[in-house]
C-alpha cells in the first residue's frame, strides 16, 4: 500500500499533488500522510497483539509539528514520548506541553537551581500532569539523601 504515488509523472501525497502544496504553502516543506501514519501505528498494534500487555509508544524527538502530533493524540490508545530540548533552552517543550496529558521533567539534581526548576515548570504549565524525575542523584548513607525543591503546585 503507498500513499505517496506518481499519477501522470507527478507526485502526490494520498489525493494531493505535491507542488500543490508547494505552491501553498512554499518550499522547503515536509510533507507528511494521515493515512500512512494511521496504516503503520495500526500495524504496529497488530504486530504486538500476541504479546501480554503492551501498548504502542510513539517517541517523538523535538518534532514541533502540531498537525502529527494532534493526529497521533486523537489514538485514544496512544502513548506518545518526546524528547524535547530543555525546557529552559528551547519553546519547542512549552508548546509541546499544551499537548500532552502528562509531562515527565527530568532535573539534574546536583546541577539545577530551585529558580531554573521553578521556570521550568512555568515553561510547561500548559500541561495538567507534571511529573519530575531528579537525574544525577547521589546516594549517601546518612542524612539527606536527594535534592528537595520544596515545590508544590497550588
């Protein structure tokens, strides 16, 4: 099955003529199919049926493009990862969190300041859920024994 294809020496993504949507839009321009992203997650799924309980994760590295993303969170069993620059270096995590149900943030516990921490959290308050996983931890065997920001949301 192929959904991009030539009809009369032009190429066409699903119905659509590709300089067509160059002539939209303009160039340089990704083009991407509803249908084959839909086809292959769907056979994805089938492919790890047989195994005991498994969902399909689509990851997404630092892809800014909100069409596929909206596409792939209408699955209602999807999971989708992203790896997004930092927070703090990059808007792509501050747009991306207005899409997701859940944001993992992830905090090098010995390197992260309670200010930078707390920016961050402002940068993804799109998102309803955010988690925080510390990175870089030390163990010792007494006292403190990981970083305390002392967050909470209110």
């Amino acid at each position: 099955m192929s959904f991009f294809d030539y009809r009369d020496g032009i190429l066409h993504a699903e119905d659509v003529p590709l300089p067509a949507i160059a002539d939209a839009v303009g160039t340089p321009v990704h083009v991407y199919s509803a249908a084959a992203l839909r086809h292959a997650a769907e056979a994805f799924r089938a492919a790890l049926a047989p195994l005991p309980a498994t969902r399909l994760a689509f990851a997404v590295k630092a892809n800014p493009n909100t069409a596929v993303l909206r596409l792939l969170a209408a699955d209602p069993q999807r999971i989708i990862l992203f790896d997004s620059s930092p927070a703090l270096a990059a808007s792509p995590a501050s747009v991306l969190a207005g899409l997701v149900g859940q944001t993992v943030l992830v905090v090098r516990a010995d390197k992260s300041s309670d200010s930078d921490l707390r920016e961050a959290v402002s940068l993804l308050d799109g998102c309803e859920e955010i988690q925080l996983l510390l990175n870089a931890t030390t163990f010792r065997a007494a006292g403190a024994r990981f970083g305390y920001y002392g967050l909470g949301r209110s």
